[in-house]
C-alpha cells in the first residue's frame, strides 16, 4: 500500500475510527469500557459514543489511548504514524507540521506520542542465542558546539545487543562504557546459555564467567575471523550495521538527541529495525497493536 492508497484507505474520520475500534476490540468491534473493563458496551447511532452498560459511563475509541484528548482529526495522526514507521531515518517535526498542516509544536509532540508507543522497556523476553554486542557514543561534535557550550556536554554511551538468529536488536542507554555500568544491562538481557561477540573493549572481559564469550580485535584492523573447527564467524557486522542506521538518522534528520530523551529515539530506531521485512502498511498496524495504556501528556513531557 503506498502513500496514495493510504490516504483513499483512510480518507474520512469515520473510516480512521472504524479500523481503530477493529485493532482494538477486533473485526466484530465488541467495545470494551476503558473505565471498568466491561463488554457490556453499545454504541450510539452517531457511531462516535459508546456507553458502558455497568459503570453507565461514556467513551470513545479514543479513550485510552494516546489519541486520548488530542483534537487532531485521526486521519492526521494516521498519516504520520504512517510516515514514521515507514521512512528508514524519521522524520522531523518541521517536516511533519508542513505534511499535516499543523504547528511544528504540535507536530513534535505528536512525535513524542508516537515514541511512547515504541518503548519496549517492559519487555521481559531475554535474547538468547549468538549475540552481537558493541558500545555507541552519541553526541554532536566538538566543532560543530556553539563556544559556550564546548567542553560541557560528554557523549552518550549506549550499549546494542542483536540476537543472530532473529536479527533483532536491543538497545540501552547507560551512564558510561565501565564494566559496572555495561555488565549489569547484559546480565539482565541476555540468558546464561548464550554466546556474546563483542570487542576487545576491557569491560567486557568478565563475561567469560557466565557467557561463551568471544572477541574481535578491531583496534588491529580485525572484523571477521573464522573458528577453524567450527566455522563460525567471530564479529560484530550486525550491530555496528545498526549503529550506522542510527548515528545517520539522528546527525540527518534531528541533528541531535538530549539524554533525557535519547532512549526514545533508541526505541524508535529499534522498532523500525526489528520490524524491517515487512510492508509499511503492516509495521503500521503493528504500531496500533501497542498504542493501548500509552498516555503522554505534554506537561509530563517537558517537566
């Protein structure tokens, strides 16, 4: 489905609530009350309001959400919803407010909303397997820092785990690249039985201890090397793929991410990645499967 049939998919608000209402309650739309949990839930002949049965409360499709409390018509946030999972490196909020007609204030909270769906910090499903791990840096250059501002920021480290067999990533932001800091985001997201391929970075040494734990020694101008017995590929080509796609995207697009911020751009990146071979409009409907329980509001935001 391309950008054109998408919008004749979705080109009346009643169309956007009908499909939103069937990812949320499923094809036969039996509404479930947000307030109490009821499915003893009817909707009203203008075909927007639904009452609860039980709790005699009103609701929209929207309720529960985070379309919750927006006046944005729904097809606007369809829209960039689509564009978002869809395009490879994001998309700005300059961009957006231009595509949407809206405020570029509006756009970049929109964005944000959109982020929080994304977040996969409850996610308890440890990777298990070959696991490729290697540490990013984040941060604007040096030159580039307006003079008050040089020498002040550090750089970010982040820390990317991908699963080989799935070819699916994790990424997580952490204070520095010290075993103290570094060690206990694998233990917590990797099993015991896997095999780690990082680099000869020091931190990592004490993995050895609780994983089959293999290096490549970049520093020496080394990316593959090949177990003589065994065949396998010792390196780290998938994640520092990932780091490629997402130094690229936030140095093009948003130019630069805070630490406040940084593990939302970090689950954006990752959602698209893990999400890669399939159609834009399916990673789309992806999106809405999660978009329950996510409020964001603008004054959480910011504060």
């Amino acid at each position: 489905m391309n950008l054109l049939e998408f919008q004749q998919k979705f080109s009346t608000e009643q169309s956007s609530r009908d499909w939103l209402a069937e990812k949320r309650w499923g094809a036969k739309q039996n509404p479930v009350c947000p307030h109490c949990n009821s499915k003893q839930a009817y909707i009203h002949s203008d075909g927007k309001l639904f009452s609860c049965s039980d709790c005699k409360k009103q609701f929209t499709v929207r309720i529960g959400t985070i379309f919750e409390d927006s006046r944005l018509p729904l097809f606007k946030w369809f829209i960039a919803i689509y564009l978002f999972t869809s395009l490879k490196k994001g998309i700005s909020s300059i961009q957006l407010s231009k595509y949407i007609n809206v405020t570029q204030k509006t756009a970049w909270f929109m964005l944000r909303r959109i982020r929080e769906v994304m977040d996969n910090s409850d996610d308890n499903n440890l990777l298990e397997g070959t696991i490729e791990i290697d540490e990013a840096y984040l941060g604007g250059s040096e030159s580039n820092k307006n003079a008050s501002k040089k020498g002040k920021a550090e750089k970010m480290v982040v820390i990317g785990m991908v699963n080989r067999e799935s070819q699916t990533v994790r990424d997580v932001n952490v204070l520095s690249s010290e075993s103290e800091n570094l060690l206990p985001k694998i233990y917590k997201n990797v099993t015991d039985r896997s095999t780690i391929i990082t680099d000869t970075l020091p931190a990592y040494r004490a993995l050895k201890k609780h994983y089959s734990h293999k290096t490549i020694k970049h520093s020496a101008d080394k990316y593959v090397k090949i177990d003589r017995h065994t065949s396998f590929k010792i390196r780290t080509n998938a994640i520092e793929g990932f780091w490629g796609k997402l130094k690229r995207g936030v140095k093009g697009i948003y130019h630069w991410a805070s630490m406040k911020h940084i593990n939302k751009y970090l689950n954006e990146y990752c959602f698209r990645y893990n999400e890669r071979k399939i159609t834009d409009f399916e990673r789309f409907a992806i999106w809405f499967g999660k978009c329950e329980d996510k409020r964001l509001s603008y004054a959480g935001l910011i504060n």
